[in-house]
C-alpha cells in the first residue's frame, strides 16, 4: 500500500505541474473530462462482459446472482465486478469536479486514468493469489481517486 501511495504522490504531482493543455471553459473541460474517463466505463463493461461469460458458461451460475451464491468459477469476477463498479462510482464525479476547479485538467485526469486503468490490471491479475497479490491494484484505482477528491474539495470551498 506504501508504494500505492508513493506512486499516487509522484504522478499526481507531476500532472499538477503541468500545464499541458489549453486552458478551456468549464463545459469543455466537463465533456474532456468525461470523454477520458470512458476508459473507466470501459473497465466496467469488461468486467460486467467477464461475469456474463462466465454465468454463460456455468451450469451452475447461468440462473443468475438471485439463483445462489456465485461458483468457485464465477466468484473472483463478479468480487472483481463489484469493486470496479464502486472505483468507478467515486471516481467519474471526482474527475468531473476536478475538470470544473482546474482550468487546465487533462494532465491530472488522464493520470487519473491511467493509475486506475494500471490499478485495475494489477488488481485483477493478483485477485487469485491473494490480498497481498491485489494490494498494489487497489492502491493505485483507490489513493488517486481519494487525494483527487481532496483536492476538488479544497479548490471547490477555497
């Protein structure tokens, strides 16, 4: 988790001083915004797309989630589901407030996306060996997510 937050504080900080791009109304940078940030909806399709397959395939998991508990097959995706569905809820109006308070928000979101798209990698590739093996994923789609919003916070009150 340690080296979550070390990567967060390094690459947050380098997007904060940039001043890569224009700076641009707040309803262009809400829809720059949004437009990056279907990268992260895209994670989610991916992992809704995954749990269908995989009910898909399993006899036991195709009556759907109200049908039982998921299969030994089945549980890791749709764990991998739920918590991609909550890192995307936090995150999307965090990135939307940030491009409303910064005039020049591409740096700092599409880092943003990028920690989250290589959180979300690393948690899905560790998610079978464990939580020591996913902890680097969670930092990295968490801790930016959070010091984001402290930020959108601190720039909407101050």
């Amino acid at each position: 988790m340690a080296i979550g937050v070390a990567i967060t504080i390094v690459a947050l900080s380098a997007a904060f001083a940039s001043r890569v791009g224009p700076a641009l109304p707040p309803p262009d940078r809400l829809a720059l915004a949004l437009r990056i940030d279907l990268v992260l909806a895209s994670w989610l399709a991916f992992a809704i797309g995954n749990v269908a397959r995989r009910r898909f395939l399993s006899p036991a998991d195709i009556a759907g989630s109200g049908a039982g508990p998921p299969s030994d097959r089945l549980a890791p995706a749709s764990a991998f589901l739920q918590n991609t569905l909550e890192q995307v809820v936090l995150a999307i109006p965090v990135h939307a407030a940030l491009a409303l308070t910064l005039p020049r928000p591409l740096p700092v979101i599409a880092t943003l996306v990028m920690l989250f798209s290589i959180g979300r990698w690393l948690f899905a590739a560790g998610y079978a060996r464990g939580a020591g093996a996913r902890a680097l994923g969670f930092a990295l789609t968490f801790y930016p997510t959070v010091a984001a919003l402290l930020v959108a916070l601190y720039r909407s009150l101050f």
